[in-house]
C-alpha cells in the first residue's frame, strides 16, 4: 500500500520569551505566537503511536521559545524547524514565528519570520 502524505497544523501557539537584540527585551520579556505546518506519513491504523503527537508537538515548540534566548526569530524559527524535523513520520517542517511587540517604532500588525525544513530521515 502506498504511503499518504497528510499535513497538521498548529497555528497561534502563543509563548513567552526573552528573545530579540535589545536589552529589554531580554530583560522583560515578550509573548511571541508560532505557528507550524508539518507534512506527515498517514498513519495506516487508528493508534496515535503511529502518527504525530501535536499535544508534544507543541509541547516542543513551547519549551524551545520560552528556553534559552536568542537575538534573532529567524534562529528560534530554525531551532524550532530543525528539533521537528527529527520527530518520526514528520517529512517537511514549516514554521513561522510571530512577534507581535517587536519594538518597531511604528504602528504595525504583524512582523514574522518562516523557515522550512525537512526530515533527516
């Protein structure tokens, strides 16, 4: 039987982080919002051993942005692109990392990064 190829996404994973290049914002901290795109091997049976666990998922993804800061969210993006593409039946990864309070200077809706990434497998 050919394998399927099927996709889950998580969108909105809200953390907080101290990431960015500025002082305060390592300081003080800011809420940054994920989202995840994961193309995956269907699972042939009804058994959740045999396909991706997103409650891990985005477990994984919380630890990553609220861990070890960073200045840039194109590294935490990659950091968190590269730790799920070693997850068993994950073949492509796409993540986009929001910052929402990006210290801009101006009036803005939204600043984002997205990287890809694919399985080592």
């Amino acid at each position: 039987m050919d394998e399927r190829i099927g996709t889950i996404r998580l969108r909105g994973l809200s953390v907080y982080g101290h990431h960015g290049i500025l002082d305060f914002e390592r300081r003080d901290g800011q809420t940054f919002v994920v989202d995840v795109l994961l193309e995956i091997l269907v699972p042939s049976s009804d058994d959740i051993s045999q396909t991706v666990d997103y409650s891990a998922v985005a477990g994984i993804v919380a630890g990553i942005v609220a861990g070890q800061p960073v200045n840039l969210i194109e590294t935490l993006a990659m950091t968190i692109a590269d730790r799920l593409a070693t997850y068993p039946r994950i073949r492509r990864v796409e993540v986009t990392v929001h910052k929402p309070e990006a210290p801009i200077g101006v009036q803005f809706s939204d600043v984002s990064v997205s990287v890809e990434g694919a399985s080592r497998e």
